[in-house]
C-alpha cells in the first residue's frame, strides 16, 4: 500500500473512531459572565516528537458559577493528519456561548481570535502534516535541539499582550467564518481525546486556577503534558520570549495569516 493510502486511511480510521460533534453554530452552554482577558504565557518544551499544541482556554464550571483557566498543553493527536481546531466563546443574543473545540484534516473557525502559538486567528502556523509526519515551525514553538526531526522557520504575527477572549460584543475579534470554514465545520469532527477530557476535570479541581481566586492571573498557565500540574516545567503567566514568535508584515507573495495549517516556507 502507498504512502499516501496509508495516510488517508489513518486518517479515515482516526475520525472513525471518534464521536461526531456539533455544527459550529451550535454551542454546548451560555453564560452571561464574559470570560476574562487571555493570560500571557510561555510555551513549555515539547516534550517529544509527535505532540501538537493545544492552546489554554477560559472553561465556565456551573457547580461554582465561575470561568477555570484550563492550561495550554502539548497533546498527542488521535490520528495521523489531524489538527486542532480550539474551541472559543462568542457574544450572541445577549449571552456569551461557548463553542466546543475538536478534531479534524483541516482546522476550522475559531472566532478569529489570536491564542498565539500559531494559532493566529485562522488556520494553524504552528506546522504541518507531510507524509505522515509532522512538521514543527521554530518560530513559534519551544523545540529545544535534537528533541523532534522534522523542523521549518516561518515567522508569525505576534500575539497581543492584553486581548479579549471572545468572539462579537465590545471584543475587536468579530470574524465571522467564510463559506468554506462554515461547510468544514458542519461535517463530522472528532472530540478531545481523553487526555484532553481529563486534562481539563483536574484544571477544575485546582482551586487557584478559578478567575474568583486568581482574578485572572492564573498560577498554572500552561503545562508540558496533559494533567500535567505538578511538573516542574509548567508555565506562570509572564511575558513570552520574543524569540518565539516574530512579528512579520503581510505583502505580496506573502500571507502571514495563512489557512489550513500550511504555513510560507520561504525565507
């Protein structure tokens, strides 16, 4: 079997095995509470080859009527050629509506907010799949020497240091999904992997990392590995190296909010 059957029935399996979830224009719950700013964080190492980042998101907990700041993390994908598309909340019809994230080929509408990392507001520039392996860009990632193989260099436009993180409303975020992003995300996509799940019930059963105690600064902003709490390498908020993600000005030939996950080569 060729390379590229292989890929694709990887793929066809991977999705297969997962759960479908709900268009994008269906939400899981609505809250009247905005959610808090985005914290300003570093990227922990990855901690090997394979992983994909997640990026930290404000969850709602109803038991205690307040916003969870769940940690930024490396994750090891479902399948070969998946991506993560984050999920995000949205001001609509006078509540803000929490949009699940998932998995799936290609990565879908996010609300058009910059989580930073590569996930500029549409699409990923983090890296990307080829022939069955994937691909890491340095310029936005925390790839220390020797610790995965295949590697690229493209800068990305910087994450704000303030930023809102919701979709409408008093946000500046208010990109609406094209035609193509509203077609992806109605097909089937796969949910958060168990690690995913469990990485965010313990978030919830950490005091400190719940807005009311913390007031939005959570102590734990991002971890090398899911649930991974306790790790010495787990990241405060505190300004993230410039090093790790360049800003770079759009022009011709050049895209620098580029869709798909496919992100300028050239250098």
């Amino acid at each position: 079997m060729s390379n590229i059957l292989l890929k694709r029935h990887a793929l066809a399996l991977g999705l297969a095995l997962m759960a479908p979830l709900a268009a994008w224009s269906q939400v899981s719950l609505s809250v009247t509470i905005g959610p808090p700013p985005l914290p300003l964080y570093a990227q922990p190492p990855i901690p090997g080859d394979g992983y994909i980042w997640t990026p930290g998101y404000w969850a709602w907990d109803p038991s205690s009527d307040d916003y969870i700041w769940v940690p930024g993390t490396w994750v090891m994908p479902p399948g070969v050629g998946l991506l993560w598309t984050p999920g995000y909340w949205a001001f609509f019809g006078g509540g803000y509506r929490w949009h699940g994230g998932y998995w799936g080929p290609r990565v879908g509408y996010y609300g058009g907010i910059n989580y930073g990392y590569g996930y500029v507001g549409n699409g990923y520039a983090g890296g990307r799949w080829d022939g069955g392996r994937f691909r890491y860009n340095t310029a936005v990632n925390n790839i220390p020497s020797g610790r995965v193989r295949d590697v690229y260099r493209t800068p990305v436009p910087q994450r704000p240091a303030h930023q809102e993180s919701f979709n409408g409303g008093s946000s500046p975020w208010n990109r609406q999904p094209t035609a193509s992003e509203r077609r992806f995300d109605s097909t089937q996509h796969g949910s958060p992997t168990p690690a995913q799940v469990d990485h965010q019930q313990r978030a919830f059963g950490v005091p400190e990392q719940r807005m009311g105690n913390n007031h939005g600064v959570p102590p734990t902003a991002a971890t090398p590995r899911p649930g991974g709490f306790g790790d010495p390498q787990v990241e405060h908020v505190r300004p993230a190296p410039q090093m790790r993600a360049q800003p770079v000005r759009g022009g011709p030939g050049r895209d620098a909010r580029p869709e798909g996950g496919k992100p300028d080569e050239r250098r």
